[in-house]
C-alpha cells in the first residue's frame, strides 16, 4: 500500500508537471500523465490520477478536466499572471536600459517560469536583449535595496556619484565628494531609476541617477524628515526635467495639435484656455532646465513660452548660442 509521503510526492510532481506543460492550448491524456508518472518512479491509475487532481482543485489549483471520448485530458488554468500581462512584463524589462542585459535575462527566465513551457517559448521569441542599449551598472539591485532599507529606517545614506570625461573614461564627481542625502523615494522616470531625498549641503530636494552612483552606505544619522514630500509631484515636475532650481509657473502657448504631447509629459491636471482658434495655452509647473528646454524645442514653434518673462528669455538666449556659427 502506498504510503503517505510517496502519495503527497506524486501530487507535488504532479502539480509541477502540468504547472510546466499545459495551458489553455495544450492538455494532456490521461493516458500520458499516467505514463509520465510512471517514468518518474510514482505509481498511478484513472482513479488515482482523478482524485490527486480533484485534491488539487480542493486546494485552490485551477486544473481543468476536458472529456474526449471516455477518455479525459488535463491542463492547468489561471495563473498569477495571465499570458499579456506577462509579455508586458517580460517587455518591460527587456527594453528598461536600467537593468544591464545580464540582470534582464535572469528576471525574464523568472518571469517565463511562472508561464507554461509553450507559453514560455511564445514569450521569448521575440526578445532581443543583448542588441539594446543596457545599463552596465551590475551592482544597481544591491543600490537600490539599500535605499530602501534606509528610507525604511529613516536614516541618511553616503555615497559617490559618477561622471564620464570626453575619452567615456568614468570618474567620481567632484574629485570624489560624498553625498550624504535623507532619502525619501526612489522614482523610475523616463526609464531610468532616481534616488530622491534632501540634501543638508544645498538645504534642497535633489534627485540622483541610481545607475551612476556607488552602492550607499546606511549612516547613524536620522534623516531630514518632509511630510509635504510626494513622489508623484516630484517626478512630474522636476526628474522628467533633470531640474534642480527653484520650481515656476511657466505658460506655453501651443497648437491645438500638440495638446497630447503635453498632457503626456505634464498629466491631465494641468490649467488649460483656449487662446485662439489654431492654439491653446498650458500653465505647468516646472523647474526650468536645458532638458525643458529642449523638450520646447522639438516642436519646432508649435509650442512656445509665453511667460515669465524671465524663463521665456533664457530659453531665447540657448537658442541663440546653439544657433550661433563660428
């Protein structure tokens, strides 16, 4: 008679198996589970087989029991994750230039084991990491955990920052300086991962590219406590920006055609008026940089700055060094 542990070791196996090998478009006999068992050392039979799944269904497992003649088939059901929310994970991570390609093939293998073998091979097919432009920071996971603990602790973090000369050579900013930052979130923007906390040495909020900095290390020091802070305000105003000045109200004058670019890049909270039949204008709150700037000037004068003044100035005067000719 078989005994108790060979019973829940065929089960387990038995779960793992059709786990692995089934799904909506692949079932499988019970003639061949019968025969897979088998060959794995565990003895079974139609009832057997039926009331290991039926114990499995119990347990909370969606397997289904399709009839085929007198004859049934098996194949596991819903998963943690159905088959597009995992391609979009899957594609996610293979396209994030902050997880080096080493790193995204290990997490896609993850991700593709909570897939069928079929499903697994569907979502891959077409995965092409090496060939894309990757972080080859290796050590951004162990940064970016102790961050975390650090906020969890509430206490300040020291590290380096990194910058590169004309030659790609990579050097530590500031001949080396420590920043030593309370932090408060870490924020994935424009894909690229930011810590972003307060500085005590410039008495204002900073943001710091994870993927350029070394692994921090966890002070004594309780952090600089901001209840005001949140995340989302944060990195629609200043990461997507690169900004660290103070924050203004900036009005845009743009064509009607460009308001899905702006609501894109600013969200739909923005103030908006109509200013003529062809424009409209956008009040956004920003902290003016090269990188808004910039953005301004992809369109090409369909979105322009009306005011301040002062902003609408320093714009005019980039354009015109870039425009300026030897």
């Amino acid at each position: 008679m078989e005994n108790k542990t060979t019973t829940k070791s065929r089960i387990l196996f038995l779960l793992r198996y059709l786990f692995e090998n089934t799904d909506d478009d692949h079932a499988v006999s019970t003639y061949d589970l019968i025969a897979v068992l088998a060959d794995n050392g565990f003895s079974a039979n139609r009832k057997t087989l039926r009331d290991d799944v039926e114990m499995l269904c119990d347990a909370g497992y969606e397997i289904f029991v399709d009839k085929d003649g007198k004859s049934n088939s098996y194949h596991f059901g819903s998963r943690t994750f159905e088959l597009p929310e995992l391609k979009m994970l899957v594609d996610a991570v293979s396209s994030s230039r902050f997880i080096s390609a080493e790193k995204s093939d290990v997490l896609i293998q993850k991700l593709t084991s909570l897939a069928s073998r079929y499903e697994a091979q569907e979502l891959t097919a077409k995965i092409f990491t090496a060939d894309r432009i990757k972080a080859d920071n290796g050590k951004i996971f162990l940064t970016t955990d102790v961050v975390s603990q650090a906020i969890e602790q509430e206490k300040k973090v020291s590290f380096q920052y990194y910058d590169y000369l004309p030659n790609k050579e990579k050097v530590l900013r500031n001949n080396g300086e420590v920043y030593i930052i309370s932090p408060y979130a870490l924020i994935w923007s424009d894909d690229r991962y930011y810590l972003v906390g307060y500085s005590d040495k410039r008495q204002k909020l900073t943001a710091f590219r994870v993927d350029r900095m070394t692994v921090p290390q966890i002070t004594d020091e309780a952090a600089v406590k901001n209840t005001e802070f949140n995340p989302a305000d944060f990195a629609n105003k200043v990461v997507q920006m690169y900004a660290s000045g103070e924050e203004k109200t900036v009005v845009l004058r743009c064509t009607n055609d460009t308001m899905r670019s702006v609501i894109d890049k600013f969200g739909e909270g923005i103030q908006v008026a109509n200013f003529d039949n062809e424009h409209f204008t956008a009040e956004v709150q920003v902290q003016p940089s090269q990188t808004f700037f910039g953005w301004v000037f992809t369109f090409r004068g369909d979105i322009e700055i009306l005011k301040p003044e002062s902003v609408k100035e320093e714009y005019l005067s980039i354009a015109r060094k870039v425009a300026k000719m030897d």
